[in-house]
C-alpha cells in the first residue's frame, strides 16, 4: 500500500529545522509531503533550501488544521494517508507496526500509534497518549491522560485497543474513507475535528485502534498555548457540535440539559479566578453554538442516517468528571471500563 505522510505547517519553521529530519530518515516506506497552510515566518524558505526534495503544498492563506488537510489530501494519490503534526519526532521502525495492521485488518479505518512527551519521554502525552475515547458526557479522553492528568508510559497499555477516536497529531488513515467520509469538518477550524472525524468512521461500521508497538514524540501545545481563551473557546464550541452532529435526539437533550450546567459552573470557576478570558470564552461558546445549530443539521441527519453502531457502543458509560472530581480517579486504569483491564 502506498503511504503518504502529510504534515500541515503553519508558522513552523523552527519545528520543521527540528523534527522534519527525523520524519524523512525514519520513513523510506512513505513519500513525505509538507502542506504550508499559508505561513508567514521563513518556512518556505527553510524547506526550499534545506529540504528542496520534499514535495511543497502551498496553501494562499491559514484554512485551519481541518480545511488545511482536507485540500492536501485532495491532492495526494496514495493508498493510506498519515496526518503528522509538524512537532513530532520519530524513531527508527515507528511505521511497521501501524502498516502491518492496517494491512492485516481492511476493517480498521484508522490508527495512531503512541504519543509519548518529547519534553518528558518517559511520560504520554496529552495529545493521544494510548488512543481516545468519549465519556457518556461527551468529554474526551485517552488510555494514560484523564483530564489533566497525565500518565508515565510504563507499558500499562501496550496492548493494541479499539478505540473511540484517534489523535491527529498522528493519523494513520485510509485515503478512501477519508474522502468518503467528506474529510474533517471544516467549520471546526481546529480542535476535536479528528473525534467527529473518528465517531463519523465508527458508527458506519469501521474501526479505530492504538497500535503501541508504535512510538513518537510530540511537543504538544500545537499553535495555541494551553492558556488561550481562543483554545477554550474552540475546545468548548466544537465539543457542542461534535455531540449535536453525532449523537440521536433523545440522548443528545439529556447530555445537553446536563452539559449547560457543568459548562456553567467552569465559567463561574475561571471567572472566580480571575480569569475574565476564558470565562467569557466558555459563554461565547455556548452563544456560537446555539447560532451555528442549523448549519449543522443536514450532517446531523445524513450522520445518523448512515450509522450502523449506535452511539451507547461507541460513548464510554463513565461520567469522567464524577469518576475524576468525586472519586479520585486521575488514571485510566482505576476507571471502570472493560478497557482498563486489558
């Protein structure tokens, strides 16, 4: 099968000096092709001079992470396509293992390997860690990162898991699904379109795994930094529409009429510290979304028209804030799920 590592570049001309070098040694099975989703640093530069045989996609102007790759991909013939954040590193033999499966196993859509830290390799990281799930609350999280927390990587989930989402920080994707599927979801711009991408996939039948056997490195942190207003505000608005587009009606207004009320009291929380940003942030986003409803509507209807597993097989049963806030619960495995134990 033929492989095409895409990495999006916004600005990142210093990543690219750093990790590029690694993607390129570490993967003679792929063609690497680097997107500029309209860069105004010296990326174009940087990869003119110093990687003048890497192909160049250039983009006009920033379209996002979502928008970004759906036109990349456009372009590229290949069998499977990898979305690669352009702060990731990678090691000798981190392909096999992910092309071995995908080949072995036609019915998985889509994988990801492990994400450990790169700052701090003996722990995951936040972006992915050992694959993604959705709790009954729509909330995200993954095998080695609940929350805030995250976990040291001590083999605790190195078994291959089926999984609700995979990162895109680094995803391994059959290009025809992806096309199928109509690619991630533009209007998302960035944040969590790679979970509606994934819940899309799953519930018309496809599988998602982690294969750990696999292993990068991601700096994390991405083109916001983890305090910006505008990342809450993305991170709360899409997760809204990402539950709207995928999930039936009658789940969708008790999961909403509770949602109102644990969104309200983290707007009370960043407003009783101080931080007028991000409360304002989580209310706008509430706002947006009310007003960007209707827009929706039609993939709403088509997504759960096409859908063959229903959304209770596909959602976690676990209240992740109760299991977290009340209980205790910061790791995966204390979390009781069927997963953990494996």
């Amino acid at each position: 099968m033929k492989l095409g590592i895409v990495i999006l570049n916004w600005n990142g001309a210093d990543m690219l000096r750093r990790f590029l070098p690694s993607v390129i040694e570490h993967s003679p099975e792929a063609e690497v092709i680097v997107a500029d989703n309209g860069s105004t640093d010296d990326s174009l530069k940087v990869l003119a001079e110093q990687f003048p045989h890497i192909r160049t996609i250039r983009f006009d102007h920033n379209y996002g992470f979502a928008e970004g790759y759906n036109k990349a991909i456009a372009q590229v013939e290949c069998d499977l396509c990898l979305l690669l954040n352009s702060d990731v590193r990678v090691e000798a033999g981190w392909l096999e293992p992910m092309l071995d499966y995908m080949e072995a196993h036609p019915e998985v859509a889509a994988c990801q390997p492990k994400i450990r830290c790169e700052w701090a390799p003996e722990k995951l990281e936040y972006a992915g860690a050992c694959g993604g799930y959705i709790g009954r609350m729509g909330f995200p999280f993954c095998r080695g990162r609940i929350l805030g927390t995250v976990e040291r990587d001590e083999g605790q989930y190195d078994s291959i898991a089926s999984v609700a989402w995979a990162t895109g920080a680094a995803l391994l994707i059959r290009r025809n699904v992806y096309m199928e599927a109509g690619g991630l979801d533009a209007r998302f711009f960035a944040h969590q379109e790679e979970i509606d991408l994934c819940w899309r996939l799953r519930s018309r039948g496809y599988g998602i795994v982690c294969i750990p056997q696999s292993v990068v490195y991601h700096v994390g942190g991405g083109t916001l930094p983890k305090e910006s207003p505008q990342k809450a505000y993305l991170n709360f608005r899409n997760n809204l529409l990402l539950l709207y587009k995928n999930m039936p009606k009658r789940r969708f207004c008790l999961v909403m009429h509770c949602r109102r009320l644990m969104d309200a009291a983290a707007a009370l929380h960043f407003l009783a510290g101080g931080h007028w940003a991000a409360c304002w942030a989580v209310v706008r986003a509430h706002l947006d979304f009310h007003h960007m409803r209707k827009d929706f509507k039609a993939d709403r209807d088509r997504n759960l028209a096409l859908t063959v597993v229903p959304a209770s097989q596909i959602l976690s049963p676990v209240n992740l804030l109760w299991q977290y806030y009340a209980r205790g619960r910061h790791k995966f495995s204390q979390l009781p799920l069927e997963e953990a134990k494996h």
